[in-house]
C-alpha cells in the first residue's frame, strides 16, 4: 500500500460526460501528479502541484483541469469526453517536486 | 513526448539470469528514477540516482548512470518469476523542476 488513495477505481460513462476523478497523496507529501496511462501512448505526464500551487503542466488537455485543495487532496476533472480519453489515470504524491513519488493504484476510465 | 527512452521494450529470461536495460533521455537533468509496475496497476518506485552519483545499489538492483550520455542503466541480478513486471525510468529535468516524465517502459518477462 503506497498511502495514496485514488477514487474511483473504475468509471464507464459516456462521450460528452464530465467525470471527477480524486486523489488524497500520503500523509505529509505536499506535491501531487497526475498521469495519463494508455496502450498507445505510455504514461503521460499531465500535471504536478506542490502545496495547493500548480507547479508543471504537460500534455493536458484543455477540456481537462485540476486543482490541490488546502487538505492537499487533489482533483481531475475530464469533461466532454471522448472515447479516445480511455485510459488508467494514476495519481502520484511525493514530499516535494523531483523526489521519489508513490502512487496510487489509479482509476481506470472507460469512455464509452 | 517522453523523455526517456527504454530499450529493449521487452525482454524474456529465465529464473537466475540478470536482466539489463536501458533509458536515454534528452535534457539535463536533477535525477533519474526507476518504476515498476506489476500489470494495470500502480508503479512502484525502485531506485532513485541523483545527477551527480555514478552508481547506485538497492538489493538485486544495480542502476548506473552516465550524464555525458544521458543514459542509464537499470540490472536485475538473479532474477526471479515475481520480477516479471514492466520498468520505467523517469527524469526529472533541471529545466522544469518536477516534470517527472516517464519513458516507455521495458516489458519483462521471467519464466521459472
């Protein structure tokens, strides 16, 4: 068990849908990332917050968003989706940017 | 795109032997870590070697780097059927301070 939790584990829902997905890091990690993962493009990069900021973005699209509450938690929010937006999305925390990150055990999104 | 880049992107080996792979990435950077990750589920941090050390050592592991080549090598020795997993090397670029980005993993199979 890494100490992040990620909420759901699993989500089917239709194109045009907006989902949450939700992430709580490990007690005391103040940096959080999110990670795309599917068969064709490996484990994206998205974005990274360190104590509520955001710190470095990727390739995140415009119809994604995310954002660290003051308890640290994280959210990513997918709206009008696309079948092509099928994929596991992991969260990841760590004390501060560029150290070792434990993740979560990710949400698996079916767009369907 | 990915910074780093695995090679092989699968390799099969027998219980006992030492497995070798590879990462090349493209810009400098602060330190390059090692993930495992077992089928669909959340990755595993391994090893993390900073951009000044030259070698590091954790159990079985033995990671390697070479920043005038920007390459890093990850070795399994006595390898053993739970090793059977997919390795990342990820890197964190001085440039852009926790964008930690992922290559694209080599695929290992180990067979009793």
């Amino acid at each position: 068990d890494s100490g992040v939790t990620q909420t759901p584990k699993h989500l089917i829902t239709a194109t045009g849908q907006r989902v949450t997905l939700r992430c709580s890091p490990r007690s005391g990690d103040l940096s959080v990332y999110w990670y795309q993962q599917s068969l064709d493009q490996g484990l994206q990069f998205l974005i990274q917050y360190y104590n509520g900021e955001e710190r470095a973005k990727g390739n995140i699209l415009e119809r994604f968003s995310a954002q660290q509450f003051p308890d640290l938690h994280s959210e990513l929010n997918l709206s009008s989706l696309e079948l092509g937006d099928s994929a596991l999305y992991f969260c990841a925390s760590s004390l501060e940017p560029g150290r070792r990150a434990f993740f979560g055990q990710g949400t698996r999104l079916t767009v369907v | 795109s990915q910074q780093g880049e695995e090679d092989p992107q699968a390799l099969s080996i027998q219980e006992g032997e030492n497995a070798t792979m590879n990462c090349s990435y493209k810009t400098s950077i602060n330190n390059l870590q090692w993930y495992r990750q077992n089928s669909g589920r959340g990755l595993v941090h391994l090893i993390l070697i900073r951009s000044n050390e030259r070698e590091k050592h954790s159990g079985r592991l033995r990671v390697t780097l070479d920043t005038s080549k920007k390459s890093s090598s990850l070795l399994i020795t006595a390898s053993r059927a739970a090793d059977t997993a997919s390795y990342f090397c990820a890197t964190d670029p001085i440039d852009s301070w926790g964008k930690l980005q992922f290559g694209a993993g080599t695929q290992v199979v180990v067979t009793p």
